[in-house]
C-alpha cells in the first residue's frame, strides 16, 4: 500500500512509518514545512489544504496529528489550541478524500478519554462518551471524521508505553529522581497499550474492511497504583511519595488534575480481540520486561 500519515513525525508516527516501510509498504508524511524529501507532502490544516496531488495517490491515510494534552497549562487558549489541532487537521483530510477515489481506507486518532470517567467499570467500544473537556473534545474529534467519505476506523487510545517519548517521558524524570509516586489515592484505572502492540494493531486495521471506534488498549487495564509500582520496579527506583497534586494543579490547573490525572477509564479492546488481533503485551509485566533492561515486574 501507499500510506499517508498525518502526524508523521510524532512518536506514533515515526515509529509507523518504521514499520511500513520496513514491511514494503510505501509512506508518504504529510509535513507543515517546507519538505526536503520525495516522500513528503506540504499540508496547511489551518488553510483546509493538502499540496497536490492531495490525497489522491495512495490507498490510505491515518490521522495522528494533535497538539500533546500535557504540554502545558490548561488555559482557554490552549485548550482551543488541542481542538483546532485535532479537529481542523481531521477536516481537512476528510475533505480531500472521494468516495470513488483511490483511497479507500482512514485511520483517525481519538482517545480513551472519549468514555470520561467510569470509575471500576469496564468500558468496550458500545460504552457512550463521558463528560469533561476531553470527553467532549474526543467526541468532536470523531464526529469530524464521521464525515469522510472512505471506510473509517476511530482509534481510541490508551496511554502508549514506549522507552522514549509518551505517557512514560512524562513521568521519568520525577522517578528517576525517587519522586515518582501514585496519584490520589491510586485507584483510578489506566488503559495503557506497549507501543509495538499499537503499531500492530494500526497495520491490522488497515489492512481489514473493519470500520468505527477501536480501543487501542491492552487487554488489561491496572489501576495508577498498580501502574506505579510496575514502573518503579522497571527503573529500580523507589515508590513511595505520592505524587504531589498541588505543584501538578499549579503547573497545569485543576481542570487537567481531575480530568487527565484522576479520571478512571478501564477500557478494554473487545472489538480487536474479536476480530481476532493477537497482543504480544497483554499484562504491564510484558510491557515493560519487552523494553530495553526490562525484566518482568511481577504486576498484572
């Protein structure tokens, strides 16, 4: 196939086009710069515009474009910022595809945070969506890839686990200074995915007729103190402080706290699992034993 990705030099991104590449497949990465490669496209969501030939050459395209939920303060700025990237750059590829065009197949970003908070319950894909920022953000986030015109699958997302980058650079420093901790009391779920396992599953969706919300997430949600504990076995680093949420709230608000920190989701992938995709992480024990001096933590 000939993929174009949006969001292409993103952790994701990257490491998806690795992996097509690496498999024959051709990628083409739609790029905001000037590009200084045969296999980039210049793009301007803002603009609504794709360069020629647009999108009409290749046979799929997957969507990972968006501004990072934690790259800062929660302000009204910003939070118009994470939806204009989000939603415009959605609209802007749905609207440069044809229903009888070469390019039949869309992979679209969301998120996990699309269900809100559902405390212990377990959420599949037929769960509706949640209130709060990102529940409502996720809902317009999908709600605008509703418009394509091409089979288009939504891919819900849980915390992607990966050495560098992602939900695990975030915390780190903090735990490689002995400060990492749980937060709140710990029992807050956390749908989490290894990053190879994500990879797979994007490459399985494109290659299948399936179509609407997928849970991009492991088969086995844990909760924050749980996930802690696995992360500070993995650093060989001590666990024991909470984390502190006032200096968390003074950094990023209250409104982040509660709806990023403290919101439980535990979702599950029953629509992959049924379709038949194999994960090669299932526990967070694998997760982090599969990551370079990884070993297993014991946690699942």
């Amino acid at each position: 196939m000939r993929v174009a990705i949006a969001g292409s030099s993103g952790m994701l991104g990257t490491a998806l086009a690795r992996e097509l590449t690496g498999s024959g497949h051709e990628v083409i990465r739609l790029v905001r710069g000037r590009p200084t490669a045969a296999a980039q496209r210049h793009w301007n969501p803002d603009a609504g515009r794709i360069d020629a030939p647009g999108l009409a050459d290749v046979d799929a395209v997957v969507n990972l474009a968006g501004t990072s939920i934690a790259g800062g303060r929660w302000t009204k700025e910003r939070k118009a910022a994470l939806r204009r990237s989000r939603i415009v750059t959605t609209l802007t590829i749905v609207t440069s595809l044809e229903p009888d065009g070469r390019c039949q197949r869309m992979l679209n970003a969301s998120a996990v945070g699309y269900y809100g908070n559902t405390g212990i319950e377990i959420v599949d894909e037929q769960f509706p969506g949640g209130r709060g920022f990102l529940a409502g953000l996720c809902h317009d986030w999908e709600a605008a890839a509703g418009h394509s015109a091409v089979p288009t699958v939504t891919l819900r997302t849980g915390h992607v686990l990966a050495p560098e980058g992602g939900f695990l650079a975030i915390q780190r420093p903090l735990f490689a200074l002995g400060l990492g901790g749980r937060i709140g009391d710990g029992r807050q779920f956390v749908s989490w995915i290894s990053l190879p396992d994500h990879i797979r599953a994007m490459i399985f969706l494109l290659g299948s007729d399936l179509t609407g919300p997928f849970n991009l997430t492991a088969p086995h949600p844990v909760t924050n103190a749980a996930f802690t504990r696995a992360y500070g076995r993995f650093l060989n680093r001590p666990t024991l402080v909470p984390t502190p949420l006032v200096a968390v709230k003074a950094l990023f608000g209250g409104e982040f706290v509660t709806d990023a920190l403290l919101s439980s989701t535990r979702a599950i992938p029953a629509r992959l699992l049924e379709a038949g995709f194999s994960f090669r992480h299932p526990h967070i024990s694998r997760a982090f034993a599969a990551m370079p001096g990884g070993k297993a933590t014991g946690i699942e």
